[in-house]
C-alpha cells in the first residue's frame, strides 16, 4: 500500500496533528519516534537524521520542502557580504596557488 501524505494541510485534515498557538506558524518537522508499517511520501523542511534513516530503511519517499530565509539587519547582512566576499578571494588564490605549484613539484 502506497499512502500520499502531501502536506501539513493534509495532516492537519487527516487528523493526524492538531498544531494550535504559536505552533500553527512553525514548519512542520518529522521526528524518529515510532514504527511505520507502509510507505509514505512525506513533504516537510526538516526530517530528524533517525527520521530520515528509518523512513529511507521503510521505502518511503522524502523531499525537503524549502523554507524561508531568516531576516537579518541590513547591516549584518552588509558585513555577511563583505566575508563572502573576502572569504571567495582567499579560496580563488589559494587554487590559483595550488595549481601553479603542482607543476612545479612535478618537474
């Protein structure tokens, strides 16, 4: 039996969860807990790393839901942005680097 549990709207209705509060806005996670007799499909932003192990053993099919970028200050960001930056740089010359030595040391 091949049973499709395509979203949290499909949980909720199903009567599978019951989120209320504050717990209505945070994503929907799948933990390890439990036994699974069938295979599922499973749609949610995050899978627990047992989760994750125990539904691939069983057969069922995960996808990683994207979820949303966090917000931050526009002045960290700015500084975020300036490391990548910094940071890309430093990897590109220390390839450069390692790619003109090895001929060298080949010689």
């Amino acid at each position: 039996m091949h049973l499709i549990l395509s979203s949290l709207e499909s949980l909720k209705q199903k009567g599978l969860i019951n989120p209320s509060g504050r717990e209505r806005k945070l994503p929907l996670k799948i933990l390890g807990t439990g036994e699974l007799s069938m295979k599922l499909n499973f749609k949610a932003r995050a899978f627990s790393t047992q989760a994750k192990e125990k539904l691939e053993a069983s057969g069922c099919t995960l996808t990683v839901l994207p979820g949303r970028k966090k917000w931050v200050k526009p002045s960290v960001a700015k500084n975020q942005a300036r490391a990548d930056e910094y940071f890309a740089k430093k990897r590109a010359a220390a390839a450069a680097e390692a790619t003109t030595s090895e001929p060298a040391a080949s010689a």
